[in-house]
C-alpha cells in the first residue's frame, strides 16, 4: 500500500499553511481486473485530533495507519454498496463507519471527519474528467470543523483582496464547491470566513499545469489544538 506524504510535525504546525500533495495517479479509465466491474476509491484522515486510521471495506483492510491530513492512492474496489469502516490502527475500536456507493469506473473519495470523539465520514464522487486545453479543473472541499461557512478567494498572488468577489461563497462545513474551469497558471488561494476578508488559510503561490484536476481540502479546528490548513489532491495527471 503506497501513501502519498505524512506532513511534517512542524509544517502542520502552521495555522495558514496551505499543503500541495503530490496524490496518487487518477486514472482515465478504471483497471476492470478479471473483466470485473471495478471503481477505484481513496481515503483521506481529515479528522482533527485523530489516531492513526485503517480503512476498512467489508471488513477488509484497503489501507493502514492513516495519519491525519493524509490521503491514500486510488485503491481499485468493486461496484455496488460496500460497507466502508475508519477504525484506530491496530485495534478493532470503530471510530466511524458507513455505506457508500461504487460505481463502474468512477472515482470516489472517503474521508474521516469531524474531531475523533464525534468522528464522522464525506463519501464524494471524483470527476477525472480533462479539462479544455490550456485549463484547469479544480474543486474545494471544506473539512475544517472549526471554520464554519467559508467564502474562497482565487486570485494572482499578492492581489488585494479589496475589491474582489470570491469564487466560492458561503461554503459550509462538509459542503463542497463542485469543479471549477480556470486557465492554467500561478494563483494564491486564501479562504476567509463568509462574509469577512480575514484569511485563515493561505496558499501562497501555487503553479498549477494544463490538464491537472484537483481537489483542495480545508483542514483543521483550533479548539481541538489543530490549526488551519489544507491539502491539494490530484484527481488527474495531465
């Protein structure tokens, strides 16, 4: 089981931090192995304050030891209603569990969220789908329990935000953006709480490359001692 990248203790540490993570590859087309009807799915641990997590379908473990703000690769599983579990790594203890829907050749991401005492799942459907020539394809995930709704400001780094309408407005905790279409190019993303241009989590300058679809994840919740931050997940290699 391949993982795509812990986050250093002291890069987590940091309230306004945005993290790119190089994801696992989402494929065009799903392997069918045996000529099966297969999707693919991958877990990420957005619960602040978490264990490390296994993930479990069917009771069958998929990926181990997930630490928080960590996302597996695309794992190939089978259609139909699977049971799906986030359980404490290396024991039986259910921190949360859920049914979820597969369907042929889709992509399909789970996440462990809210903090770990009321620990909770986001099952979303991933659109590989290539942009235009030229474009981009991006989508906000807002996992940040401490946040509440949140407005997403996409802009040319160091833009004042005066002025500037958000591309995303008013989203709310668990709420996601769906994929937006933007030419390739270098933005700064910085997400403020609705209706305030106060930035709570900040890219900085992010090159982004024709043909790439991404989803963005918002992180963290100061009263459990866990700042803001977020990762980028590549839901397509161009």
């Amino acid at each position: 089981m391949r993982r795509i990248q812990r986050l250093a203790t002291a890069v987590a540490l940091l309230a306004t931090t945005f993290i790119a993570i190089a994801c696992g590859k989402g494929p065009s087309s799903i392997i069918t192995p045996d000529g099966k009807d297969f999707g693919a799915i991958r877990f990420i641990n957005a619960s602040p304050n978490a264990p490390g997590l296994d993930a479990l379908i069917n009771g069958n473990i998929f990926e181990q030891d997930l630490v928080y703000a960590e996302a597996s690769e695309y794992i190939p599983i089978r259609t139909g209603t699977p049971y799906a579990q986030f359980v404490r790594t290396g024991t039986d203890q259910t921190l949360a569990e859920t049914e979820i829907g597969i369907a042929k050749k889709g992509n399909f991401t789970l996440l462990a969220v809210n903090p770990a005492s009321s620990m909770g799942t986001l099952f979303v459907s991933d659109d590989y789908t290539a942009p235009a020539t030229g474009q981009i394809r991006v989508r906000f995930l807002h996992a940040a329990p401490g946040a509440g709704d949140v407005d997403i400001y996409v802009t040319a780094p160091g833009a004042n935000l005066a002025g500037v309408e958000p591309a995303v407005s008013d989203l709310p905790y668990l709420g996601s953006s769906g994929y937006l279409e933007a030419p390739a190019g270098t933005y700064q993303v910085r997400i403020c709480p609705a209706g305030t241009k106060t930035v709570a989590i900040d890219s900085g300058a992010l090159q982004t490359t024709a043909g790439q679809v991404l989803t963005a994840v918002a992180l963290g919740d100061p009263a459990v001692g866990v700042p803001f931050g977020a990762i980028a997940l590549e839901d397509r290699f161009s």
